[in-house]
C-alpha cells in the first residue's frame, strides 16, 4: 500500500499571500494536498473536517484568535504539526510555547518556508523515539 500524501492547512486572511503560499508550498514538490482557510472560524471548522498533519500555518490576521485555532486543531488530532508565521513581536515572544511546533517570523523567503516544511515532512516521517 503506498503512503499517503500529507494534509497542510494554510491560514491567513488575505487572499494574496495564501495564493503565495500555495505556490510556495506546491514548489516544495512534497506533494502535500493544500487547503485554506480565509478566518479562524473557516480554520476550525475545516479542521474538523479532515486530518492536517503536517504544517498548519497560521499567520497573522486571525484578530488574535492564533491560539484558539491551534487549541482546536490540537485537539482534533494531538500529531498536527503547527507553525506560527507572524511579523508580530509581541506573539513571537510568546514562543516556545506548547501550541506550536515550530515558528517562522515574517518575512520569510521561499528557501527559509520550504526548508521548513521538508523539516516537518522528515519528522513526521522519523519521529523521536
């Protein structure tokens, strides 16, 4: 039976850089199936509705709600790989914190986000022991 493709959830309330990601992540050559989400409510309920597990990225925009999404999605399944993508200092300072995965500050370039991916792709793949 083969493996298959990983579940990434993209968040964020513009339209442009979820296109932008999107491309982004379709140049990881990963093959992951993408889905988006326009607003923290569109992210929960999506969540609900299939497996992410590899790199929810939740970006600035939610009105704060970052946490309460992660909350949910953790919940909806504990092995979800979250990342916080945010330009806000005041959230980034909140980091490590156990919602997240993994953070990657704004701006990124395409190098720094498909690195990230293909790290979270390979844990997944090779967990601790």
């Amino acid at each position: 039976m083969e493996p298959r493709n990983k579940n990434i959830l993209i968040v964020d309330d513009e339209e442009p850089m979820r296109n932008l990601l999107q491309v982004f992540t379709l140049d990881s050559d990963l093959g992951l199936n993408i889905t988006t989400a326009e607003s923290a409510q569109d992210a929960i309920i999506k969540s609900a509705q299939l497996k992410y597990d590899l790199g929810l990225v939740i970006l600035d925009g939610l009105n704060g709600r970052c946490f309460s999404v992660a909350e949910v999605i953790r919940e909806n399944n504990p092995l979800t790989k979250i990342v916080l993508c945010s330009s806000n200092a005041d959230i980034l300072d909140q980091l490590p914190h156990p919602l997240f995965d993994s953070s990657l500050p704004k701006p990124f370039t395409l190098s720094e986000y498909t690195s990230l991916l293909k790290s979270l792709y390979q844990s997944q793949d090779n967990p601790a022991p």
